[in-house]
C-alpha cells in the first residue's frame, strides 16, 4: 500500500473488519508491561525525546474555572514552553520550539485565538458535548460550527459511547461521518473515544477502525473526565488499529493519548510505544499529540536536571 | 552529542548499566576463584582454572577451580555430613533459613542480575526483571514447603545426598530450581554449575553464606563435564538432578542405571507455538518474540516450531517479518535491547550451521536488516519458513534464535504436528476460543502448555517434560516428590555390579523356548476315587481383549514349589509384545479411548472387576495355593487385599485429577495428572495376583493402558484373572497379558520406542538393564532393584507413590481478562 500524506478521508463503513476484531486483553498487558523496561531512553536521547515531546503537547485546560487570563496565560506558556537558557543550553536556541495546539473548551476558543495570534500554534476545541456526549446531536454538531467560527483549527469530539456498548457501529459511524464533514477543510478533528467507558478492549479497537472509517485525523484515548483515562493498555490497541488502517488504505491516522499523563518517565514510554508499533513519524506532531496540563513542568525539570545534573524545584519553571 | 539532530531523528540511544560492582565483586577475589565448600572457599593445591568470557565483549571475567576427584569427593563428604543434622532440623527452622536465603537474594538483586548479564550474555532486563525475581521467589516458595513438609508430607522423608548439574542458559534460575526444593525437603546438595556460566553460582553461595545457612548444606563445585561425572557416579549421591541436553540426559541416565540413585532430567525440547485464525495475531506476534528471542532462543522450552492456520499465514508472517525488523540486538547491559549475546562462539557456530542446514533443506530464509554490534557473539533474529516436518531443522533442537515456521488446515492437524516430535517440553496455543485453546491443550503431549501467552514460570507450578524432554518436575508440590522418598524405604543400595563401560553386551534377558518337561502334569481324582487326566487347560496370551495363542508356538511349563507341573503357559516372544503394545495404543485411540474416559466410567469398571474378583475368591485362592504352597489362609488373605486394592484404585479414579496452583499468573494455572500412555509392567515374583493387582490398578485407573508381565514363577493366577477382565466391562487393549521369561520379554519391553514406561519388579540385575535401555526413547522407568516390598502392607503396597508413577504433570497456564 503505497503510503498517502495527506488527510484520511474516512472509507464507508466496513462491518465485516470491525466484527473481525480480537484483542486478548492479557497478551495486551504483557507487552506494555515489558515495553517500557526494552526501550530505557537515556542521557543526551532522553533530553532530544523529551524536547520533542514538548512540542507534541496539546497545552489544555478544561475547567469550569478557566477564565480569559487562565487561558492567555496558558497560551503564553504554549509559545514558550521551555526557558530561554535551557533551550540555548540544548542548543535549541532559534528553534521553533513550542507546544502542539492549546486545547480549551469551545467559550475560551476566542481568547485562545487572540492570546495565540501571530504564533503557528493552532487552537483546539473540544465539542460536541464533551465530556460525555451526551447531548442531542444538532447540539453537538453546533458546538463544531461555532468552535470553528470562533477560529479553532482543531475539533477533539466525543463519541456516543452508547453506541459503542451496544455494538451498534453504523450509528457510531454516521455520526462520527457527519462530525467530520463538519469539520470540513477547516478544522482537522480529533475522536475522543473515551475508553474508561468502554468495557473492553475489543471494543477499543472497533471503536477505533470505526472512527478511522468515519474520517478521523486522529483517534484519542480519553476525555480526562472519565475515572480510568490514558493506559498504555487502550494505546497499544489503539495504535495497532491505527497500523491495521494504515496497513489497508495508505492513510495515517494520528493518535493522542490524554488524561493522567504528568511525569517525563510516562511521556518516554508512549513515544517507545508509538516508534514500535508505528515507527518515527508517528512520533512528530502531525500524528502524535499528548493531552496534558500539568505535563509540561515534569519535562522541563528533567530536561533541567540533564543541562544541570542538578534536581530541579518546580517553582523554578514558569507556570502555564 | 547533537541534541537537536537526536531531536530530528528519534533514535535509540546506549542506556547502559554500570558494571562497576561486578567489576568490584570480581576483584575481591582477585579474579580467581576456589570451590564453595562447607561455607568456605576451598583452594586444592596445584589447581587447574578455567576462564571465564563475557561473550558480549570476549573479555575474561575471572577464572575458576576444575575440580577433580578428591575435591568432588570433599565436596560430597561436606554434603554428607550436613545431611546428618539438616534432615533433622525441623522444617520450621529450615523454613527460616530458606527465608533467609530469599531475602538475601533481594538485597543482591542487581549485582545478581549484571553479573549474570556480563556472564552469559542475556539482557540485564531479562536478568534483572525475570531470572533473579524468580531466583527469590523459588526460595520463598520452597521455604513455605518445608514449614508445611511435616504435616503435609508426613509419610515421606528426604533422599540424602543430591548431586545437581545445571546448564548455561539460566544459571541463577537453573540453580534455585534443583537447590531449593532440594533443601526445603531435608537434603543437602553438591551443584555444579555450566563451564561457560559459573560465576553467579559463585555469587550465591556468598549470598547463602551470608544468611547464615549451615555449612555443608549447600556446596558449588566447578569443573568440566569429567566434575560432573565424578559427581553422577559417586557412590555417596543417592540422587541426581540435571538439566541439560537430551543426549547428556541419556548418559547419565546409563551412568546411574541399577545403582538406586534417583534421578530426573529436565532436557530439550522443539516446542510447538500455535496460531488459530481466532486469535489475537498483534498479541500472538509479541508471543512469539517472547517464545523465541527470550534468551537469544537458548530456553530449553523455547517455542522454536511456528505452527500458523494457512489462512492467517500470510498476514502472520508479514507481521512477524515486521516485527524482528524493531528487534534491537547488542549489548547486554544495554536496557533498551531485546537480545544480547549467544554464550559462547561453539555455540554460535552450532546455531549458524543449523541456519545453513535449514536453507539446504529448501527452507525460506529471513533475517531482519538490522545492525549488530561489530564485536561480541550476536546472532540475528532468524526465521525460516515454508519446511517440511520432515526437515531436521523442524526435528531437532537448535537453541538459538531460530524459528521455523509451518502451516496447518485444522485444529486435528495442528494438534497432530505439534505432537509429531520426540520431545515434549512446552507448547503454546493462540485462540479467543476458549473451547478450541483448552481441548487443543489437553491434547498436546507437553509438560507446560501457555494459552495465550508463552514462557511463563513460577515456582508454583512444576516444569518439566514429557517424552525424551525427561522426567520429573520442578516447582509445585509436585516437583516435591524428586527430592523424597516414602518414609519406610531406605536408599536401595543393589548389590549388582555394572559391567564396565562399553561392554554393555549382555545376556540378560536372552531366553531360549521351552521344551516338553517330565515329569507329567498332576492328576486329578474323578467322582468315583479313580485317578483321571485333568482337562487340558492352556492358558493363552491376552491381547486387545481376545485370548490368543503365543506367536511362537511354544509353551512354558509352570511348577509348584515341589516341582511339579501344575500347568502350562504360552512362552512369549518379541511379537507377542509387539502386538500387545499396539493393543495397549489402540485402547488409547478408539473411540473414547481410555484415557479420555471420565474417571467415574474407569472406576466402575475397577468395582466390577473387584466384585468379578470377589465372586471367584475361593477358585483364585486354591491356585495361589496350587502355585505357592502357601497355607489357604494367606491365599484368601491375598485374593482378599487384592479386592480391597481394586477398591483402592476405583476411589482414585476420579480423585487424582490435579490441582490448580497458585502461581503468580492472574487466570488460572491448572496442574492436571495425565497419563502416561503405554505402561510396560513386569510383575514380582511375590504374590502372584496381588503383585499383579497393585501394578495393573494404579495405572489403569488413571487412564493409562498396559502390558502386563505376569510373575515367571507364577503366572496363572494372571491368566485366570484375564477371564475376570472379560466380564467386567473392560474394554480391549487396556489391560494385555504376556506370559513367559520376565526378563526376555521386559528386553522387548524396554527396547519397544512405542512404550512410554516401563516398571519392573524383578532383579537388581534386570533393573540396571531395564533403567539402562531407557535411555534409548528416555521413558520413564520404576524398579525394584531387586528389594523387595511388603505388597500386603497398605503403606507399600498402595497409595501416592503408585499414583505418582502412573502419571505425568502437565500444567496448562489460562490467563483471564476481557
């Protein structure tokens, strides 16, 4: 399958694929239990990783307290994530080193937009009645039209998890299908498949062939709301659903896990798992993003610690 | 380094692990080391070392002490002497020694893990995350057993003396799997690790010295295979354990035959890994690099055959090509590899000369484009596709890291090549069905079956094999039993001296038919007080259910102690063992054959015999009489115990099913006792039917078929018993009888490469041929050496030990979770 740049357009529905699925939960376990421990990144690749990963950070918020001046600081932060001496001690110095997208609720897109003018840093927007999607579809569908009137270039939706739990995957498919044609040229989306509400792992993987099909530019593992949010487990299934996808149309399809992910440690072993299974390409921004809020403390200290060998103190990083 | 190019790039980069307290370890000894014995470092004079290389780098670690004969012998005396006050000591406070030992082994865990990296070239992630965890656990384990050995294993006491020897490919874990149910159950041991591996060997003995074990308990010996020797055949070693090749299993399976040394062999294997369709193939692929490229592929249980459902074989294949592209190969201190070195270049070459031959074969060959360190014993991930079973490098056992690969159409057939092996270690099976994965399990001969999942170990569950992978098991209670012995029985000690290496030509069990013999049968007295001709009755062979005459036409006469005739029995040939062994397997085939009979249907059938038994007691008691000259009495007593033990083996028909063991897996670990398969059974002398009794019913009763040798002297008690098995529902082939010379007639048994074990209850001459000739197909073996038993006595005569005989351990490992 010779290999396409460009966007998925999504493919109709193919049951037959999705029905097809086996993902044996314990075989899952075992190769994320191991993964970590046969790929220890260190020293000078630990600092390039974790560099890297800064810029795979879809800076977020999504508080009932976010106010303007939370997101404009927030966005300040986004376009320099890292001190200008330890970038210049990286010898990044010049380099347009700055986060993936900031993420907020649909209201705060508007001040996103403005705090991040002039900066290439897109704007996501969570929509159609994130967190759990339960709200009537012209509504959901809305919020993405008005998401992107307010100038979000990025779409993180939700799926009807109901659908998922009752197997019926035309009605996942159609409405992911109508979420992307929302979306248009404007906005790439990202589909949220909330996995702590799925009941099993199986389902993880239809769900994400499904999302695939219906025209998604990545698959994401959580909301942040749900109880369970980000495991390597749901990852891996994820990304060998993105490989199986890939392997059949051409089309890459980008992956961002979301919710939990706070500490560098955490951070190496996602992007072990993306170059794996996936390869390198899938571990720059355009397929690969880490939802995270308070993630990009962790990764300055410990690029601290590598510059200085010195432990870092957290008020020593300029907050977001 | 160019941080920003890395930046661009995303490679790997060394992660490597520090060396330096090996390095320091090493230097306290200044690099050389002597024997571990009675807790000291013991130097002979005038020693001879041997280096030791770390294979990654060729660079010499240290050297070692080859010990000869006199230290073996010191070694042995240490272990002796221990053995007097440790079997002793009560459980509980060994108990606290082997906790001791365990916690011990925690505290040294990394330079445990990177010294055994540096030594044998295995990642330090394996080293660190499975050998040395698994190191303690044993010992946690085993101290829970021998807290536990007085209640629950109170009709048992320890075997003595142990001599150990262990290979090269898991030296620490090797090592805990003979040491530590060893000592829990009361012995003291001599071990003697691998040439190429014996430095944490070493370590550990500091690490048990330091917990504060008594000396003498625990001796590590190094030296060459001539050290090993002189360990197997020193005649103070009442048993050895050894892991290793099939063919040095057999040595020494010939070395120690008639010298009433127990002994089990943990050997090789080619065992099957088997994909359904239904299967997880992204989570079978991680099986697969954790089935063959764990070790380097150097695991004796290592999953080597690639048993693929055609339909999936070409998407399989395309993703395991993939997936050996992202193996990384290098150095073993490196912690972001999957493979370090092979252990040494002899090895490396016996791997690469078996890649050559698989190509000569006609098979495919793939090698991932990958780089290798440009020093240092590497060998790439290797799989070769598209071979016949009839290739040799789908027979035989490479241990390296080479996969071959075949296809199958259906789950019979995937069940019958996966038994199409001489070995019987291990086998893994890939399906979402539940139903498919467990009956495919249960019909795989193999000691270890992994559903979904593959190498999994814990000192809960015995390993161990089936076939010409040996016998015996290590870990579970089952793995117990090769460090006891019933409490009643000494050490037998046969007073049988071997013949000389190499002159093994013999005239044991040579036989020449028999001849008309004067005088003429006894009469019998009519009706009227006149003397008449008894009724010719000649007995006749018993196979597959239908009394048949002896393939060689000639007949045995059979005398009571006065030397009278007092009857007539077919003398036996090879043939007629020939075809009583195939009516032992055709029992096995039909349709449902015995072993797959549930227990409930084998046990009604025992009961009936029984109660056919009982009806004709007094006829059974007036031949014993007849043969033995014994008092009626004793005769009923004997046709009596023999319907109490076809009771006995009635109620264990359903009752010794197995266990679920409680390993560490989540899912569940199920240790079922299989059959054996074909017993060859030649009976004693003693007790003409309860001897015979007490072999047939324990093997019968679970599941197995035999061909029974009834008592040379006295055979008719067996062949009236045949007609009690013709009314009792039996069905043909599970139970045949063949009269004439016991030992003739064993010579074929035990040379028969279809028989899967062969107990023999006759000479102490007859048990060293019988345990000698074993080695020929490594069947299992159970002899008297000549002693005799109290076959009226329930503690002889019945019970756990007759059991554990008629039946193999195989654990099949079900993990959970949706």
């Amino acid at each position: 399958m010779a290999s396409k740049n460009e966007r998925n357009p999504g493919m109709p529905l193919q049951l037959d694929w999705v029905m097809r699925a086996h993902v044996n939960r314990s075989a899952v376990e075992r190769r994320v239990a191991s993964l970590p421990a046969r790929r220890s990144i260190k020293k000078d690749w630990q600092a390039a990783w974790l560099l890297r990963a800064v810029t795979c950070i879809d800076l977020t918020t999504l508080a009932g307290d976010d106010t303007p001046g939370r997101v404009r600081r927030l966005c300040a932060k986004a376009k320099q994530p890292l001190r200008q001496d330890m970038l210049a001690a990286l010898g990044a110095d010049g380099q347009p080193i700055t986060v993936g997208a900031v993420c907020v609720y649909p209201s705060r897109v508007k001040d996103a937009v403005e705090a991040l003018r002039g900066s290439n840093i897109p704007v996501a927007s969570v929509a159609t009645g994130f967190p759990d999607g339960q709200t009537p579809l012209a509504q959901r569908i809305a919020e993405i039209e008005q998401a992107i009137e307010a100038g979000a270039r990025e779409i993180d939706v939700v799926i009807h998890r109901p659908y998922v739990l009752t197997g019926d995957w035309q009605a996942l498919y159609d409405e992911v299908r109508a979420f992307r044609e929302t979306c248009g040229d404007a906005a790439h989306m990202k589909t949220i498949l909330a996995v702590g509400n799925l009941a099993t792992l199986k389902q993880v993987y239809q769900a994400s062939l499904t999302a695939m099909m219906a025209g998604s530019d990545f698959i994401k593992t959580s909301t942040g709301k749900e109880s369970v949010n980000a495991t390597l487990e749901a990852g891996l299934v994820m990304v060998r659903a993105i490989r199986e996808y890939y392997e059949r149309t051409g089309y890459k399809v980008g992956f961002k896990p979301a919710g939990g992910i706070t500490k560098a440690k955490q951070t190496l072993a996602w992007q072990a798992l993306m170059k794996e299974e996936l390869g390198v390409e899938w571990l720059m921004p355009d397929l690969f993003r880490i939802g995270a809020s308070s993630l990009l403390t962790d990764l300055e200290r410990q690029l601290y610690h590598y510059i200085t060998g010195h432990y870092a103190a957290r008020h020593h990083m300029p907050m977001g | 380094m160019d941080i920003l190019e890395l930046y661009k790039t995303m490679d790997y980069g060394p992660a490597p692990e520090s060396p330096a307290a090996v390095y320091a370890w090493l230097d306290d000894h200044e690099r050389r080391f002597g024997l571990f014995i009675n807790n000291r470092w013991v130097t002979p004079e005038n020693a001879e070392y041997y280096p030791s290389y770390n294979p990654a780098t060729g660079e010499k670690l240290a050297e070692t002490v080859q010990a000869g004969q006199k230290e073996v012998d010191q070694a042995v005396a240490a272990a002796r002497q221990a053995f007097e006050s440790w079997s002793k000591t009560p459980g509980q406070v060994r108990a606290r020694y082997l906790y001791a030992i365990a916690r011990n082994i925690q505290k040294h865990n990394r330079l445990l893990a990177v010294l055994e990296a540096m030594d044998n070239g295995k990642p330090l992630r394996e080293a660190r995350d499975i050998d040395v965890p698994l190191l303690a656990r044993h010992f946690y384990y085993h101290a829970g057993w021998a807290q536990l050995m007085e209640t629950e294993l109170r009709d048992y006491q320890p075997v003595g003396v142990v001599g150990q020897i262990i290979p090269w490919n898991f030296p620490l874990l090797m090592l805990a799997w003979k040491i530590a149910p060893a000592i829990a159950m009361g012995n003291t041991v001599v071990l003697k690790p691998a040439s190429y591996t014996r430095l944490s060997a070493l370590l550990f003995a500091e690490v048990v010295a330091e917990a504060g074990l008594p000396p003498g308990v625990i001796n590590i010996i190094t030296g060459s295979s001539k050290a090993g020797t002189m360990i197997v055949t020193h005649p103070d070693v009442d048993k050895i354990a050894f892991t290793g090749s099939t063919d040095v299993g057999r040595v020494l399976r010939r070395q120690t035959a008639g010298t009433g040394k127990k002994l089990s062999l943990e050997l090789g294997g080619k065992s099957p890994f088997i994909v359904f369709e239904d299967a997880d193939l992204d989570g079978a692929i991680e099986g697969v690099v954790d089935a063959i490229w764990f070790n380097q592929g150097q695991v004796c249980c290592a999953g080597s055959r690639l048993l693929v459902q055609e339909n999936v074989a070409d998407v399989f294949l395309r993703k395991l090509k993939a997936r050996m592209g992202k193996l990384r190969v290098g150095d073993p201190l490196d912690k972001a590899i999957d493979m370090g070195a092979i252990v040494d270049r002899t090895q490396w070459e016996t791997i690469d000369r078996w890649v050559q031959t698989g190509v000569k074969e006609g098979g495919e060959l793939f090698q991932p484009d990958i780089p290798l360190p440009e020093k240092g014993l590497f060998y790439k991930p290797t799989l070769i596709c598209n071979l016949d079973p009839a290739a040799e490098t789908v027979q035989e056992e490479i241990f390296g890291p080479v996969l071959v690969s075949l296809t199958f159409r259906s789950p019979a057939e995937a069940i019958a090549l996966a038994n199409n092996t001489r070995y019987g270690l291990a086998a893994s099976v890939w399906s979402d069905n539940i139903n498919l994965a467990l009956d495919v399990a249960s019909k795989l001969k193999a000691g270890s079956v992994w559903i979904n999942s593959t190498n999994l170990f814990d000192a809960a569950s015995g390993f161990g094999g089936y076939r010409e992978s040996g016998f015996g098991r290590e870990g579970g209670r089952e793995g117990l039993f090769e460090y006891l012995r019933p409490a009643w029985q000494e050490r037998p000690r046969p007073d049988f001296q071997p013949p000389a290496d190499g002159q093994q030509k013999s005239a044991w069990g040579e036989h020449v038919p028999a001849r008309p013999s004067m005088p003429a049968a006894t009469k019998t007295n009519g009706r009227d007080g006149r003397e008449l001709p008894r009724v010719d009755r000649t007995p006749k062979m018993y196979i597959g259910g239908k009394q048949v005459r002896p393939d060689g036409n000639y007949t045995l006469a059979v005398r009571n102690p006065k030397g009278e005739v007092i009857g007539q029995v077919g003398d036996g040939n090879r043939k007629d063992i020939r075809d009583a062994v195939e009516a032992a397997h055709a029992a096995h085939t039909a349709s449902p054959g015995w072993a797959m009979r549930h227990g409930y249907n084998r046990s009604q059938i025992l009961y009936f015999i029984a109660e056919n038994l009982d009806a004709r007691r007094e006829e059974f008691a007036r031949r014993i009489v007849a043969q033995t000259g014994r008092s009626l009495a004793s005769a009923q007593n004997e046709v009596d115990i023999s319907v109490g033990r076809l009771f006995t083996y009635a109620a264990w028909a359903d009752k010794y099913g197995g266990s679920v063991q409680e390993t560490t897996l989540r899912g569940v670990t199920v240790a079922i006792n299989e059959p054996i398969g074909v017993i060859g059974i030649a009976c004693p002398d003693e007790y003409p039917l309860l001897g015979f009794i007490s072999l047939m019913a324990p093997a019968i009763a679970r599941g197995n078929t035999v061909v029974m040798i009834p008592s040379e002297k006295h055979p008719l008690s067996a062949t009236d018993f045949y007609q009690v098995l013709d009314t009792s529902d039996v069905p043909a082939g599970v139970v045949n009888i063949i009269t004439g010379d016991r030992d003739h007639l064993t010579k074929t048994l035990i040379q028969h490469e279809d028989v899967d074990a062969v107990w023999y209850f006759g000479s102490a001459q007859g048990s060293y041929y019988v345990e000698y000739e074993s080695a020929a197909n490594m069947k299992r073996t159970w002899v008297s050496y000549g002693l005799k038993r109290d076959w009226l006595s329930a503690e002889q005569g019945e019970g756990h030990e007759f059991l554990h005989e008629a039946t193999q351990v195989k654990n099949i490992w079900t993990p959970t979770g949706e």
